[in-house]
C-alpha cells in the first residue's frame, strides 16, 4: 500500500505553544512516536499565503512568486489575494504527486483554488462589488464535493466562522482519510488565527482553542485507525507564523498622498478596510478606489503585510520620487514606529523580490494598513490586537513543527529547520521531485527502512 500523508497547517500555531500541547492528548501522542522542532524559521513576509507558498514549493518568494497575501493593486485599499494556484511560478507538491499518478486534496488551503487537486474546496471571498460568494467558491473548487460535503456535514456548518469551518473541514477530511480517498490531504486550520488577531497573542482564549485543535486532531486519527491505514500514513502538523501585539496602526498610503505621492478624486462607494481577515467582503469601488475616493495619480503605492509594508514605484527611475519617499520614511523613523526600510538590493538578498522598490519594516507594536485618509498613526483597532508579516528572525517570532507516522523516526528533535525544507521532505515521503526547490530533505528525521 502506498504511504498517504495528512499535512494539517494550525494556522498561527506558535513555538511558545508547545508546553500546552504536551499537555493535550493527541499533539502527546504524535510527539511521542514522532519527530519536532521547536523553532521553525519562515520567510519575509510571515504572512500566510507567501509562507504556504514556500511550503508546497520549497522555495522563496523570489521564484515562487507569492509575496504577500495580496496582490500589488494600487488605489486598492481592499485588494484581490493570491487566491488562486495560478499564481504560483513554480510546480507544486500537490501538482508533482498528481503528475505522479497520486490522488490529492486541498481542504482551505491558501492559494489552492482553481488547482487540479482531485478534491479542493477553497479558500476564498469576494473583493469587489458584484461577485457573488457560491460562484466563488464553486468555479474555485471541485462543485459535486463542495456540494456533497456541505450537504453530508451541514450540521457542522453552521456559520462561517472559523470555529465552525475547521469543525468542517475537519470532518471533510476525516470523510476522505476513512474513504482512502488521497494520497495527499492538505488542511488548513483559521480559528487560532482569528482568535490571536480578536484577542491578542497569549489571549486566555488561545488555550481553548488549542484544545479544539487537539480535538480535531484527534478526529483525523481516529479515522486512520479506523479505515485501517494508520500505520502507512504520515501526520505532518505545523504553524505558518507567531505574533507581534500591536498598540498602533500605520497608514502609510495616508502619509504617501500627504507627501503628493497620490491623488485621489471623490467618486465612488466607501468601504473599510480590515487587515487579515478571510471571511467577509470588504470591498472597493473599482479597481482603482479607496474609501469612496478614484486614483488618478500615483508615484508610490504599499502593499501593506502588517508588519512590513512593500512600496512600489510607479517609475523607479525618477529621483524625486526617491527623494519624497525617503523623507517619509524618516519622519516615521524619528516617530518611533518604523525600525528598517529595505532598499531593492537588500529586498534581493532577503529573497523576497517582487514588485517593492523598497520594504518597511514596522517596530514591535506598530503595523502598516493601506488606508489614505485619517490620522498617519492611530491607535490599534480593537478587533486587532496581535499580527504578524514581521521579519522571521525577530526572537521568539518561530513555529513548531511535529511529524509522525510512516517513514519518520522517533525521538528526534530538531534545533531550528527553514519552512522551505518541508516541501523536498514531504515530496521524499510521497517518492516525487520539486526540482525548484530551494530547501533540503529533512533526512535527519526520516526512516524508510
């Protein structure tokens, strides 16, 4: 029988988690027949989209070509994400294993809509005035599992929060294990991500969350040892990124249009931003409007990733463009609220690349939103306690990794691991090639014998 492998993404999962999930049944259980690491190094930005990318890829946003959650769109204070597998410049694990004759699925997993996984159902909504969320999701995913899976389990969806769809993709992809429908099962879990923005880093409500995770985690064996694949399936459980608390918000393109950096007319609809959020609309006018305001000039635009910001130039080459920018850039480092600013060479060596001519990297507390009217700095919103998109070296800004189960050794705990080594790892594991992939096979963790 081939190997099957459940990669389960606990999105927002820290290493400062792990004491707790010693303590929970299943998260014991995996680290006691498996391998860990405790401090897992991402990439620039620790957003979630660019960190999946690396993952599936092995590789840096410089060649894989996700470099935030969304997509540079000057004018767009609610722009369009990286929704789709389209985007990606180089092959997946998923598009490898299914090359290779393997069955896949992708259960809200960032930028896996529209992929050629046998089985997806997607993670996305709409941006724009007009879309219409089911033909969304339906034209994003595989239509007669959508709509067999929401039928089979529709108790358990009973909103669209986060806490009820990881109750049902949970269930989706137990379904799909107890069937041995795949090879290859990536799921994505949002409700520790959601409660950490609402509530803060090391909110009391993170442990129940965790709680419901070890839970759900525990669904997903259970139904391996019931359809008798148990001892041939690997479980991969990881975190994309830790948090920063945060007291105030940047509005760099504010600062920009103060600067006469962009111009903006009066036309349009107003809609609110809300940074990090998945589940509902926030639309725009157009494509090129913000809060009720048409674009009509622009020399510099962020695209804001929380705590970083990537500025774009409309033309690179005009000095005195540069010349605005950098004293902005000054007077938000003598404000206290900016620590770096990334020239393009520096972008380069961060590996980073796309479409910032340079990369401002907020102070622990502050973090960028794209907003142009108000106040340059504000106070945090209520709703918005805790981000990340910071730089992955900060200390204490790691996550854990933890695999068990077929063809991985016990005991092992490595010291620190790069999020790109996962993808060669786990294409090891499935017998396919990544061969873009800039990170290693993890050989130290796995047994084949």
């Amino acid at each position: 029988m081939r190997r099957s492998v459940v990669v389960v993404s606990i999105d927002g999962l820290s290493s400062v988690d792990l004491p707790h999930l010693e303590a929970l049944p299943h998260f014991r259980e995996l680290l006691g027949r498996g391998s860990c690491c405790r401090a897992m190094r991402g990439i620039y930005p620790t957003q979630t989209y660019p960190l999946h990318a690396s993952l599936i890829t092995g590789c840096y946003p410089h060649l894989h070509g996700i470099h935030a959650n969304t997509l540079f769109q000057p004018g767009r204070v609610c722009p369009d994400w990286h929704w789709y597998r389209r985007f990606l410049r180089v092959p997946a694990l998923d598009d490898a294993a299914r090359q290779r004759g393997l069955k896949t699925a992708s259960l809200l997993w960032p930028g896996a809509a529209r992929s050629h996984n046998h089985y997806v159902i997607p993670e996305i909504k709409t941006t724009r005035p007009g879309q219409c969320f089911p033909w969304l999701l339906f034209t994003g995913g595989t239509p007669l599992f959508i709509l067999h899976m929401g039928y089979r389990y529709r108790a358990l969806l009973k909103s669209l929060k986060y806490y009820h769809l990881d109750n049902f993709t949970t269930a989706v992809a137990s379904h799909l294990i107890r069937k041995r429908k795949t090879n290859l099962l990536l799921l994505h879990l949002l409700d520790l991500d959601g409660t950490r923005h609402r509530r803060g880093f090391r909110a009391p409500e993170t442990l129940k969350v965790l709680e419901d995770h070890d839970r759900r985690l525990g669904t997903l064996l259970a139904a391996s040892r019931d359809s008798g694949v148990f001892e041939n399936t690997t479980f991969v459980v990881f975190g994309d990124h830790a948090y920063i608390d945060v007291h105030t918000r940047i509005r760099i393109n504010a600062a920009f249009r103060r600067a006469g950096l962009l111009e903006f007319s009066t036309k349009g609809t107003a809609f609110r931003h809300s940074a990090g959020d998945r589940r509902g609309p926030r639309p725009t006018a157009g494509p090129d409007s913000c809060r009720g305001s048409k674009l009509t000039r622009w020399e510099a635009w962020a695209n804001c990733c929380e705590g970083s910001a990537q500025v774009g130039l409309r033309d690179p080459a005009d000095r005195s463009t540069h010349g605005k920018l950098a004293a902005v850039f000054n007077e938000l480092q003598d404000s206290g609220v900016v620590e770096t600013v990334y020239p393009r060479d520096q972008i380069e060596k961060l590996k980073l690349g796309g479409p910032g001519d340079y990369v401002l990297e907020a102070k622990a507390g502050c973090y960028f939103v794209p907003d142009i009217e108000g106040d340059v700095l504000d106070p945090a919103e209520d709703r918005h306690r805790a981000v990340h998109g910071y730089h992955p070296d900060r200390p204490g800004y790691s996550s854990p990794l933890i695999a068990a189960g077929s063809g991985i050794c016990r005991g092992v705990e490595l010291e620190s691991l790069r999020i790109v080594d996962l993808g060669p790892t786990l294409a090891a594991l499935l017998e396919v090639q990544l061969p873009a992939a800039e990170g290693r096979v993890l050989g130290e963790i796995l047994d084949f014998g």
